[in-house]
C-alpha cells in the first residue's frame, strides 16, 4: 500500500539542505476539510481517499513542538508535554515556577478553576470529537466495498491506534471514562444511547489494550515506502501497550502492589522492544554516543532516521516531522515548524531566551563514574559544576564560557534589524558565537541576595543595558548546535518579530524513543522481579555514552527490587531529561507527597505496597515543600562595567576532556576556564518559584486523578464526579473511583 507522506517531507531531503526540506510535496497539509460533515463514498471509497481521511487524525493528534498546558482551549496534541516549560513540567524538578495549575498552594483546584481534559467545549480540540472521527473510519474502512481486506489493516491499525492513544491520555488523568466504540447518531433510533456513563478503569485499560492489539496485528513493523516515514508502527502500538501496563502497574492504579500487573507490563514492553528491533528501531549510536562528551548522543534528535547511524539504526519510535515552508495569509497552512530551538536558544542569538533549568537538576546529573554526586568518590565542586560530569550533562546544559554555534545562512548578524539583539562586533558569524552568562552588579546586596537574579548581563543578554533578572545555565538538549549536526535543518530568520531567529525549523520531534522503551522495560521487570533484565537494560543505555563493565557502568547496586526500581527512576531523570517525561513519571510513582494522603480521601486508597510511602521507597525527597532555585553565576568584584570580560580565556568546544583529579587537569583550555571561574565568580542559586520563602510547592492528594470540571458535569448529568472532588449535581462528595472495579449506582 502506497500512502502518501503524512507531511510530505522526504526524510533523506531534510538531511541535506534547506532547499530540500522546503522543495516538499505539500497534500497532507492541505487537507483541511471538516470530517464532522462529509460523504462517506468519497472518504471511504478506495484506500487513497480514506488514507487523505486518516491524515487529517494525524494533523491534530500528533504531538507538537510548543505542546504543553493542554488546558481545554487547545488541541489535543498541546496536551503532551515535549520538553517546553509548560504547566507539566513547571510541577517538577526541571522548571521552577509556582504559579502553575498543579503545585499552586494559594490556590486549590476545583470544578470550576482545573483544567479541562475531559469535555472540552470546542468541538475542534474535544476528545471525543477526534473519538468520534478514529470511529468513523474503523466503520467506514470496514463496510468498504472499494478498499481490499489487505489494504484495510493498515487504515484500521492506524485508526486503532489513536483511539486508543486518545483513551490512554484521558485514564492516565482521570481513571475510567466513558467507552465509546462507534459512531453515535444523535437523530435516528441510538438517540437515547448518547448519554455514556463512566466505565470502570479497568474496562478502559482493557479496551485500549484491545484497540492496541488490534493495531499490532495489523501494521507493519517498518513501512515499505520511504514517503511514509512517521506514520505509526506495530512497534509504536507495542510499546503505547506497555506504557499503558506500566502506568496500571506503577503505585497510582496499584495501590497493593500485585505482581500480575508488573508482569502484564514487563511483557508487553518486552514484545515492543522486538517489533523494534525487526523495524530498525534500537539504541542509535550505540557504540559511539559517548565520544567527546555524548556528541553523537545528541545527534539522535537530527539523524533520527537512521541514515548516518552506523547500520541504519533509528532511535524514534513516536515521530512528528516538520518542514520550513513559508504560511501565506488567506492560504491552508503548508508550514509544519519545530520550535524547540528557536526556545531553548538565547535572546542574543535571536532566539526566543532560552529556557531555564533548576539548580536541582544541575546538581542531579552524575559525576564522570555514574554516580550521583553525593555518591561519587569524585569531589563535586558546585561552582564548576561542569567538571567531571556524565556525558550527557555537556549536551543537555549550557553554561558560561561554552560555544553554541549556529548557521545564520545568508543572514548578516550586523543587520540593522538584529542591531538591538545580536552582538555582531563579538560575534560576526553564528559558527564564533559563545555564551557568557555571567552577571555582575554594582552593590553587594543584589550580588548576594537570593530572592532576586537582577544584576548586569554581557553581551546582549538582556533586553536592557540596565540591572535585569537572568540566569547562568540554559537547557540544551536537542540542539541544532552547527558544530554537531551534519546539516541545517533551520533557516535562519533575520526579523525581530515573528517568525524569526530559528522558528522555521524542520527539526523532528520525537515524542518516544527507543531509549524510552528500554526504560519502561527495565522498570517493569524490576517491579516484576527480573533484576537481571532490568539491570542488563541500564546497563546498555549507559554503555551507549561511554561507561564500561569496569565499575557496572557506573549504576548503583540492583540487587534488590527496590534498588532496581530506584535505580531505574534515576536513569529516567537523566536520560530522559528535558523530554517532557517526569511530570507522568512523578504521577504514577505518587512523588509528590509519596502518596501518603491517599487514606484521607478514601481509606481503601491508603498504600498497602512500596512500604507505604512510594518517595521513601524510592529514595526521593517529596516534592511537596521544596522551593527550586536557578543558578547565577555572579562577578565577584562589584563594579558597574564587566568586570571579566577582558579575562575570559578561550570557549570550551564541549568536546574537551572535562576530567580534573588530583590537581591536574586533562585539558589545558579546560584548565584555564576552571581558572576563570576560580578567579572571577560565584555561584547563588536564586528562588525560582517566588521571593517568599514560605510559598513552597503544594500539589494536593487529589491532584492523583483529576475531577471533572463544570461543564461536563452539565453537559451529562449521569457523569459521577472523582472521588475526592465534589459533585456538582448531587451536590456531595464523588462517588467515581478510579481504583474500584465496581461503578457506584
């Protein structure tokens, strides 16, 4: 079957130029035709049409770039948190910032104010409409008399696919919801059955399984055509099965610990893991993503097609692609931009400011041996927090005195439109750019004070000459950094308005990667007590940046459970840092408050496994009162003119040795920055989530599952509200339980 690109962008051309990626065929994106009324004869009357039908579920469910709050006023793909320092993220380690929904202490959710996952009154972004539509294609592409039983699997095992994909991002928020598993007819002789009731969580995990079965059976491991790179695989479907497992599994859903559900997920991860490998898709760069300091580990997010990976191995399983083509006003809109880099990189670049991460996080990272840093028998120097550190810090952080190339193509940088912006007489062109945030200021106080980062920043960071709040360390991850990526896959706009800087970028986005999986697998055979697996698991995505079987690649003792599933949710934190993954992570694992105020909402909900505190059992610090902090890195001499710029030795590349032990450095250039720092800063770690000290994050028990907001409530009187929020129409407590088998009556 020859279905046509889901975004027509020839995978090999967005590895060449820019003049490739935007020569792109652009028929997907056209399809802009509201399915809600449509002829069904046209749609399903032969495998090409009903291929244009399945395009348009792919338009507005796969995950975007700028995805993140997903609060009910946006579409459903806004809703998977990728990496941006969205409402998700904000509620973790990664991001400070406690103005977000979820870890506000001065303000509690409740019908009226949570967001809305559930109904969702525009019909264009409702789940239930993108339900309806995933329906009405497995009902039309069955009763079709033009389509060929074998062309029909793979239309169906999309359209299983996302309906399940749908179901499992509403029963990881609220438990059970309503089932829904055809077309309802809203006029005719079914009028009466509209109104659906919630199902048990059970019935849902059950049938989103199902519909994931379905979906494995029938599609293939890899697509034949190259044009239909992206499109979703049965190993895709696989592995969405085993996440699904492993949140039923994890203590959210499994409050007593049954060894049935850990070992319902370790299969299931195992068998995704193989549909994988028969794709291609494996751990790329295996045995070289660890040179000079995880370079290619960082190339994953630009060769994410295999095709300068040594034996074609891909790392993406879950794949938006993007273009650089140009939206024209009055015209459907043919441009499909990743604006990932365009985020993370800062203002002085043109870029969108950079993106901050926590002093927490900074400090997590292991040290060069694997270990953590209060672990490690290597001494962990928190001013040069960059020496001695695993691999994938140096591509996952960027700090003072570090090049970030960029490709300005045939931009000038001294262009009287970027005069205000880009340092042009530092820097003449992207491929010399270097980040120096530094800060000085011109009193003690603010030099000093922690509830403020306001002080004077080199080099065009800050919009203003004058004192600006700031930061020292940026994220990283992912970048198109020119000294690493065998092409441009931006193009470089000159404009201070929108778009500008890197927005027109055709970067993919990978929304699950292999890495991921082999995560989810080691985490369910540890919790169902295949150590050996789990830890061979680790052991191969450490391996893969450079640690050896000489001290076990670095990873703690795993030889008990609870060790392996510590250990497992420390190489998550890393591995998959700043890729939207901990928010869940932190949900299903209960690490909040390490779920200890689950008896006061219902007593049957009180742990009964994990030593009834799952943050104990982990080994992790309850997130529940903690501030985060973000590093400045301030000039210790206060004066109001840069006091280090004249001294500022040579950047580092990244691809030193960042080694340092018993006073000797192994590189000379990194010896001369560690001297620099010596010299010339400190480091404050300055309040991220606000100036009083006694606002601490506060993500209340209740928060586990979501409660239904208002207007479903109105909108179907029959809905039971969550246990734990209040019913609006009966006026009580909920009676819905997402952990009960039984519906309440």
């Amino acid at each position: 079957m020859n279905m046509k690109n889901i975004y027509r962008i020839g995978y090999a051309a967005m590895l060449t130029a820019v003049v490739g990626i935007t020569a792109c065929s652009d028929k997907f994106l056209e399809e802009k035709r509201n399915y809600g009324n449509f002829n069904a004869a046209d749609s399903y009357g032969s495998a090409a049409a009903a291929t244009e039908r399945l395009n348009n579920i792919y338009f507005w469910l796969l995950p975007v770039s700028s995805g993140g709050s997903g609060n009910g006023t946006n579409a459903p793909n806004d809703w998977t948190s990728v990496g941006n320092a969205d409402d998700w993220a904000k509620s973790t380690l990664e991001y400070g910032g406690i103005s977000t929904m979820w870890v506000n202490p001065q303000e509690e959710l409740t019908y009226d104010n949570v967001y809305d996952h559930f109904f969702v009154a525009n019909d264009t972004y409702s789940p239930w409409g993108h339900i309806r539509n995933c329906n009405d294609i497995i009902e039309g592409v069955q009763n079709s008399t033009g389509i060929g039983e074998e062309e029909k699997k793979p239309l169906l095992g999309q359209a299983y696919f996302f309906r399940a994909y749908m179901y499992y991002s509403l029963v990881k928020l609220y438990g059970g919801v309503p089932i829904i598993d055809h077309v309802q007819d809203p006029i005719g002789s079914q009028a009466n059955s509209l109104i659906v009731q919630r199902q048990t969580t059970k019935d849902c995990i059950d049938f989103i399984c199902s519909d994931l079965d379905k979906a494995v059976s029938m599609l293939p491991t890899q697509w034949a055509d190259g044009t239909d790179f992206g499109r979703v695989t049965s190993g895709l479907a696989q592995a969405l099965k085993g996440y699904v497992l492993l949140f039923y599994a994890s203590p959210l859903f499994n409050r007593e610990d049954a060894d049935a559900r850990w070992q319902a997920a370790y299969e299931a991860n195992k068998k995704a893991l193989e549909l994988l490998n028969a794709g291609g898709v494996n751990l790329a760069y295996a045995t070289t993503g660890g040179d000079q300091n995880a370079k290619n580990w960082n190339r994953i997010w630009t060769t994410y097609d295999g095709s300068e990976v040594n034996g074609n191995i891909r790392e993406g399983v879950f794949v938006t692609l993007h273009n650089t083509n140009d939206n024209v006003s009055g015209q459907p809109d043919f441009g499909k931009w990743n604006r990932w880099e365009h985020a993370i990189r800062p203002r002085n670049m043109n870029g969108g400011g950079g993106l901050t991460p926590t002093s927490e996080m900074v400090d997590l990272f292991p040290m060069a041996d694997g270990k953590t840093p209060s672990e490690s028998s290597i001494h962990y120097d928190k001013k040069k927090f960059w020496l001695n550190r695993d691999p994938r810090f140096y591509r996952t952080f960027a700090f003072p005195g570090t090049e970030w190339q960029f490709d300005e193509g045939a931009v000038n940088l001294a262009d009287e439109a970027l005069s205000s912006i880009v340092p042009a007489d530092l820097y003449s062109t992207g491929r010399k750019f270097q980040l120096w945030s530094y800060q000085w200021t011109d009193n003690a106080t603010d030099q000093t004070s922690i509830t403020t980062s306001s002080g004077y920043w080199p080099d065009m960071l800050s919009a203003s000459s004058d004192k600006a709040g700031g930061h020292s360390v940026y994220v990283r991850k992912r970048t198109l950094d020119a000294n690493l990526t065998p092409s441009t896959l931006y193009t470089f706009l000159v404009s201070n308005s929108n778009p500008k800087g890197f927005m027109k970028c055709a970067a993919p986005l990978l929304t699950v990667r292999y890495a991921e999986v082999l995560l989810n697998f080691a985490e369910a055979a540890a919790g169902a007590k295949h150590l050996d697996e789990a830890e061979s698991a680790l052991q191969k995505i450490r391996a893969r940046v450079g640690y050896t079987s000489a001290n076990n690649y670095g990873l703690a003792s795993m030889g008990t459970r609870q060790e392996a599933l510590k250990a497992v949710f420390y190489e998550r934190q890393v591995e998959l840092a700043y890729e939207g993954k901990l928010f869940d992570t932190m949900r299903r694992w209960m690490l909040f408050d390490g779920g200890v105020g689950q008896a006061d909402i219902k007593p049957s909900w009180a742990l009964k496994g994990f030593d009834g505190n799952t943050c104990t059992y982990l080994g992790v610090a309850p997130l529940n009162g903690k501030k985060r902090h973000s590093i400045v890195l301030y000039c210790k001499t206060v004066q109001a003119t840069d006091p280090a710029f004249a001294n500022r030795p040579t950047a580092l590349t990244l691809d030193e040795d960042m080694s340092y032990s018993d006073g000797i450095y192994a590189d000379s250039k990194v010896a001369a920055m560690a001297n620099f720092y010596d010299t010339y800063l400190e480091r404050k770690d300055v309040n991220a989530d606000g100036n009083d000290d006694a606002v601490t994050i506060k993500y209340y028990p209740k928060y586990y599952f979501l409660g239904l907001k208002r207007n479903a409530m109105q909108n179907n009187v029959t809905l039971h509200q969550t246990v734990g929020w209040h019913d609006l129409g009966r006026n009580a407590d909920g009676k819905f339980d997402p952990l009960s088998d039984t519906l309440p009556e």
